[in-house]
C-alpha cells in the first residue's frame, strides 16, 4: 500500500509529461515564456570618441580655496 500510491502517482506524472511533449494533449499549465532568454539585446556601437581629458569638458570649481599644482594656470 506505502509503495503503489507514490509508484502510481510517478506513473501519471511521466504519462502526463509525455502526452504534453508529443503533443496529444494542451498543457493546462504553461510556464510563462521568459523574455531575456528568448532575444538578446541589442548594442548600437558609436563611432565618435570624445575626450574625456579635454580642457573645454573639464570641471572647475570656483570656491575651491585650494590650488593643485598641476593644474595649468588659465
């Protein structure tokens, strides 16, 4: 009795995933369909580089009290 309820539900279980596999029967419980596995995205690539050392794009802070050395006088 303790071995033939698990066998028997095990039984339907492969039943019923082989009937959904070949297609004899609907699948009442689809998993729902993942869409980051399904399409990979797309990476525009640009051809204009822009200086990141460029001295028009540079910050300056007007209160800073402290002057670095290595910054070229303006």
């Amino acid at each position: 009795m303790l071995i033939g309820l698990p066998l028997s539900l095990l039984l339907i279980g492969v039943i019923y995933v082989a009937l959904v596999r070949f297609g004899v029967i609907k699948d009442p419980f689809p998993l729902p369909s993942i869409p980051f596995i399904q399409k990979s995205p797309q990476v525009s690539i640009k051809t204009e580089y822009k200086n990141p050392f460029d001295k028009k794009t540079q910050y300056v802070n007007p209160f800073d009290t402290y002057k670095n050395p290595f910054v070229v006088a303006k």
